[in-house]
C-alpha cells in the first residue's frame, strides 16, 4: 500500500456535516503519513444552488449535470475555486494534512471542449496535463482540485466533479479512485446495494432505468478511470465515519467496485 496514489471525489455529507468532515480529514492526515499520495476533488453542488438561488438564478439538471449560461458559471467558478476550495484546504490543513487548493484552470491542469450546446458551459475533458499535480505530490502535499477547466478560448467550463476526477485518476495512472458518496454505493431496482459491477451490468441498469440522475456521472467517471489506466475504482458511503481509512487499510468491503 506503501506509495500507493489515491483519487478522491470529495463531496456531499462527507464533506458538509462537520463530524464526518473531521473524520475525513484525520483519516486524510493520517494515511498520507503512511506515503499515500492523496489527490481530492471537491464538489460544491449545494453551496453553488444556494448561491444561485440568492441571486434569483434557476438551477436546472440534465441527466446529473448543471445547465450552466454565463451567469451560472460565474457563480460557480466564485463559489467553487473560493469558497468551497479554501474551506476544504483549511478543514485538512487543521487536521494535520499539508493541502494545497488549486483549480482545473491551474497549470493548465484540466482542458476542455463544451460537451453540449444544450448545457451551456458545461465541459467535457479532452486533455489532463498533471504537471503541477505531480510537483504537489512530489513536495508531500495533497492537492485539492476545483473542477473548472480552461475551455479552448481561455473561457471557464464547469466540469462536473465526479468526471474531473475520473480523468485525473485515468491520467496519474491512481492506484485507487474513490468517490464519496451520500448512498451506500449503486442500489439495484429494490434498493439492494450491488457490491460489483461491469460494464455490461452498468448499461443494462441505465437502459433499466435503475442508474439515473446523480449516479450516472459516478460510473462513466469510473469506466474513463479505468479505461485510462487507473487499477480500481469504487463508489464509498461517505456518511459511515472512517470508511476511507476502512476500505483503504482493512480492505473492509465497502461500496460498489467497478470493474471492467
């Protein structure tokens, strides 16, 4: 497990409730002391609606992404590189891990093409230049990544945090790409948690119409993961206390894995 890279979607509850936020950051703080390299990727979903709705800007979803016009996403690049970045910076930091927040915009880290007119400035990830990440890790801290990308006139696209991190998973080649969640892992059609999953089973839950909204993002994010070169991935309850430290350390079996 030693030098092990680990890819973190960070967000939800995990992130928001103040004790499983401090749980997260002292299992962070600790691992990383055993020379696991940590990247996290944060979300921001419900802090950027609270904004927007402060500002009398309607939210709108299709299939789990943000409909994202020029107001929108100025309002998410404010809350997700300002307020939502240096607040998770500060949460580790407190907890003993060496956090650097940075965005997808910096170092040229994420590029990206509009994934659909239809969505506005929503991106898609065509490229991942993991220099500056590469130079954090090196220096034994862990970066905290803001997902918004440079689009290809220098314009912010919004990239949806579960497939930022995907594409930085598939492009350090992560020993482990992780996302935290607000559910126990994928649920079949009466709520059972499905412990394994292909990519075969995957389409036929889509086309079943039991993996939808929110979920659908996490398991594309995971099949980029992999096919890019990461070894595993897994979508982990982010509500039960220590479950990073727990599947990462005790191999305890948590979650659904997703494999190929």
């Amino acid at each position: 497990m030693n030098n092990a890279t680990v890819v973190i979607k960070y967000g939800g509850h995990a992130m928001d409730k103040p004790e499983l936020c401090t749980a997260f950051a002292t299992d962070l703080a600790q691992l990383s002391a055993q020379d696991m390299g940590f990247v996290v990727v944060h979300g921001g979903g419900p802090q950027i609606s609270a904004l927007l709705k402060r500002l009398n800007i309607e939210s709108r979803f299709e299939n789990g992404l943000r409909v994202t016009d020029e107001a929108t996403m100025a309002a998410v690049e404010m809350v997700l590189c300002g307020q939502v970045n240096k607040a998770v910076v500060a949460s580790f930091a407190a907890h003993g891990a060496r956090a650097a927040g940075i965005s997808g915009r910096d170092g040229n880290l994420l590029r990206a093409v509009v994934k659909n007119p239809a969505l506005g400035l929503v991106g898609e990830v065509e490229a991942v230049d993991p220099a500056l990440i590469l130079c954090l890790l090196e220096g034994d801290f862990v970066p905290v990544v803001a997902p918004v990308a440079n689009g290809p006139d220098g314009q912010a696209l919004n990239i949806n945090a579960d497939t930022a991190a995907g594409a930085l998973a598939g492009a350090l080649a992560a020993d482990y790409f992780i996302l935290i969640s607000d559910v126990p892992g994928v649920l079949d059609a009466e709520g059972r948690l499905i412990t394994s999953l292909t990519r075969a089973e995957i389409e036929k839950l889509r086309a079943e119409g039991v993996i939808t909204g929110g979920m659908i993002p996490k398991v594309e994010s995971c099949l980029h993961a992999l096919d890019a070169g990461c070894q595993r991935a897994l979508i982990l309850d982010g509500r039960s206390p220590s479950s990073l430290r727990r599947y990462l350390l005790d191999d305890a079996p948590l979650g659904t894995v997703v494999v190929n």
